[in-house]
C-alpha cells in the first residue's frame, strides 16, 4: 500500500457566531481556564488531514487546532506531504519515522511540527484500518467496549456556587467524574473545590486542572491545602519543562499528580517516570497520534501508571481517542470535553454516543468518524483570516482534498 496524497484542511468556528454575537459570549467560555485569563480563546479551531493510498482508500486524521491551525495546515501542505507522496504505508509511526527524526534533530520537539505528524499518523491508522474493513479498536488489537468518562470542564465561574451548580448539572447528566479548573489564587481554588464537592458528594470522582498556573511554591501549598477533599488527581500544577519541581510537588500531595497534554513524544513522558513526578499520563492523540497513544499506554502499563487521555478536538480527534482507549494498556479514563464546538458535533454524520458516563462506538471501520464535508466545508479558513466573513465558502477546496 502506497501513500497517494496527504492534505491538511484548516477549520475554525468563532465563539461570537456559536452564539449569534461576540457580545452574548460568556465570559467563562472565553477563558475557562488559567492560560487563558491573558489572552482569551476567540472559537473552536480544528487542522483536519486526508490521506488517501493509491487504491482509492481514503482516511482521516486531526492535528491540535489551538492556537491557530492555519499554521500547521501549512506545515503538512508545503512541507511534509510532497515527502510522503508514494511512500509505502505499512506501519505509520515507521513511514513518519524520517519526520519525526528530522524535527526532532531541528529541535522541534514539541508544537506544530510533531502535532502536524500525530495528525497525518491519525489519518494513516483510519486508512489502515479502514482497507482492512475493521473498527481501528480491533486492528489495534482491542475491541469495541464503553469507554468510561469523566466530564470537563466546570470552567473559570466567578462565584463558588456557581462550580457546584454547574458540577450538579453534570451528575444529573450521568456523569460519575469531573473535572473543575482552578488556577485563581490557592485560596480560591481551595473554595471551589470544596464547594463543588459539598455539592457532589462523596462518591463522584473530582478531578482539578491547573493549566499551569503556579510557580512551585503555590503549586506545593495548594497540594497541601486540598487535603481532605477527596481529590482524584492535580493536573498539571506547573509548567511541563519542569518535571524535577512537579515531582517535589508530588512528595507533598496527597492525592496522585497528573500531567501530558503537553508533551509530543515518548523521551517526555519516560522523563516523567524517571524524576518520579506523575502517576497518570494524559497525552492527547492529536498531539501524540494514535501511535504515540499506543506506545504510552504500553509505557504506562510498565511502570504501573495510569493512561487517561486528554480529550479535546473535533469529532475525528474525539473518535480516534476513544477507539485507541478501548485498545491502549493501562487506560483508564477519558476526557469528554463539553465546552460548544460544532466541529466535534455537527460536522460527523454520526457523533458518537455519549450516555450515562460512557462512550459508546460503532463497529463501523477505521475510527468511524464520517464527515459531512459540505458542513465541514463552511467552517474552512480563508487565506488564514479568521474574521467571520471569512469562514464560508470552502466547498471547491473540500472537494479537491477529499478527491485527493
């Protein structure tokens, strides 16, 4: 099987038109989470990849969209696919192996380039899998199962009732598990979390992410400061370059350190292990690709630690996920995203099932994802603006990638 042609297609829907005007947009939306409080989020951005092999077979992938995914469009079009045109696909991470070594050697080990190929590696295990006429779970090795789940996020609210509310919406929704942003101020943070489980009880899962907000000194007084609350785990309480402080955080705390979202490949995550300082891995497939997932969980199983993917992206990123899940050793749990983003739930003809705290999946082949392109094709970028009067119009462009 050779590779025909690879193309990335750059997608965005703004906050403002999801809900009719920049000025009805809640503030929580546009900075639900600590990196965000400075430079808030404008919309949902989505770099979505086909790949299609000589025989006509066709897959698709998605790489990271945030913060603008125009870039890596770019990347993939101009740079990396000319290279993969005719190449033998036999196993993705082997045909990316050049890619990834030449970035890598470059010293683009993390962002747009390894995120470019996480993408193309998703889109290649879809055609794989696809050809093969199997679900991408059963050709990892797994099988179709529920996928269970924790919700997020309770995003940035201004008063702590309003985190237990939202957390009580949750419950009622089925969910078992969720997870609140914090990041405010270690007292603050200490209040909404004792507010949301107040509001849940004992017996629901509360996971807090911190997006990196805190310098080791807060991050080790907030550690201290939760105890008692029944804390499923503290997400990334400092920055992702500083694995020996996030260990010296993990000697104070009492509830397990979870971090990887932010990390692109393997040597990362196994520097992680080594100073001692996570007990759950989150990578996230469109950064890591379904290769990458595969061998984390594998990683994971060996030292013991517990895989719970980062769950963000379109329908593509969010189906793949959940199919290497159901495969992927020492999973545990996923992420299921609900901030409004049409490019997970209106662009798949068929969204995946979500259901009292699980994750349903089809049995149809490769991660099952079909897109409806003529839906997809409204949310094109334009010549990289990203003004709503540019969103629109990209049917011709659609066409000529799905075409190949």
């Amino acid at each position: 099987m050779r590779i025909k042609s690879v193309r990335a297609i750059p997608l965005y829907v703004s906050f403002a038109r999801i809900w009719g005007g920049a000025d009805k947009v809640p503030a929580s939306v546009l900075r639900p989470a600590a990196h965000f409080r400075r430079i808030p989020r404008s919309g949902q951005f989505s770099t979505i990849i086909v790949a299609e092999e000589e025989g006509g077979v066709t897959g698709t992938g998605e790489a990271f969209g945030l913060p603008y995914s125009p870039v890596t469009t770019a990347l993939i079009n101009n740079l990396i696919a000319p290279i993969l045109k005719g190449r033998e696909l036999d196993h993705p991470a082997e045909c990316l192996a050049d890619l990834y070594n030449y970035f890598m050697s470059m010293g683009h080990t993390r962002g747009f380039a390894m995120e470019a190929l996480g993408g193309i590696d998703i889109a290649l295990w879809d055609l794989k899998a696809r050809a093969a006429g199997e679900p991408l779970a059963v050709h990892l090795g797994g099988k179709i199962e529920p996928v269970p789940l924790y919700v997020s996020p309770i995003p940035f609210l201004e008063r702590e009732e309003e985190s237990a509310q939202r957390a009580r919406d949750f419950v009622t929704d089925g969910y078992r598990a969720l997870k609140l942003k914090i990041g405010r101020t270690v007292a603050q943070d200490i209040a909404h979390t004792a507010a949301v489980r107040a509001a849940v009880g004992p017996d629901i899962q509360v996971m807090l992410d911190v997006n990196c907000s805190y310098e080791l000194g807060e991050a080790i007084e907030l550690a201290r400061g939760l105890e008692g609350l029944g804390v499923a785990w503290l997400e990334e309480p400092i920055k992702p370059e500083r694995p020996h402080d996030l260990a010296r955080i993990r000697e104070v705390a009492t509830m397990p350190i979870a971090t990887g979202e932010n990390d692109y490949v393997l040597a990362s995550f196994e520097e992680l292990v080594r100073c001692d300082a996570v007990d759950i891995l989150q990578p996230n497939i469109t950064r890591v690709g379904v290769s990458g997932m595969m061998a984390i969980g594998e990683f994971c199983a060996k030292h013991g630690l517990a895989l719970a993917p980062h769950g963000v992206g379109s329908g593509i990123g969010v189906a793949a996920s959940v199919h290497a899940c159901c495969a992927a050793k020492g999973f545990q749990i996923y992420e299921a995203n609900r901030l409004p983003n049409p490019l997970r739930d209106d662009i798949p003809v068929h969204p995946i099932d979500i259901r009292d705290g699980f994750a349903f999946l089809s049995d149809r082949p490769g991660h099952g994802c079909e897109i409806d392109w003529e839906r997809a094709a409204t949310y094109e970028i334009s010549d990289g603006d990203i003004s709503d009067g540019a969103i629109a119009g990209g049917q011709e462009s659609m066409n000529a990638a799905v075409a190949g």
